[in-house]
C-alpha cells in the first residue's frame, strides 16, 4: 500500500515507510530521554551505531503495528 498513490503511477513512498518516519520523531526523543539530556541546537553527542539501528528496528515495528490496526480498523 502505498503512502501518497497517483492514479498514473504506483510509484512512491510505502504506508509503512511513511508512519515509521513519522514515529522517528518520538524514537528521537526517546535517545534524549534515555541519555537524561535536551539536545537543543546541540548536537555534540557520539554516534552509537547499534543505538541508532535499534531504533530504526523500533519504528519500523511501530509502523507494522500501525498498519496493522488500519487494516482492522478499515
């Protein structure tokens, strides 16, 4: 299924990329929360590569749930 369908083209972004970057907002403010910090305008902070997947892992399982109660609820 698609986020944004054009009747000329199946072409574009998938529901469930769109709601998990939707979510990575909130993913983002839960890195805050746990490092106990307001990151603000600064962005000096080291890059955690398996935090960040682990994340990613997270929205996108937020997005299949998302998709999931559409259906249901549809």
């Amino acid at each position: 299924m698609k986020a944004f369908p054009n009747v000329t083209s199946e072409k574009g972004m998938d529901l469930r990329d769109y709601f998990a970057a939707k979510f990575m907002y909130t993913a983002f403010k839960m890195v805050e929360h746990n490092h106990n910090c307001d990151f603000g305008d600064n962005w000096e902070w080291s890059y955690d590569e398996e935090e960040f997947e682990s994340l990613a892992d997270l929205a996108y399982e937020m997005a299949a749930a998302m998709v999931k109660a559409r259906e249901k609820n549809t």
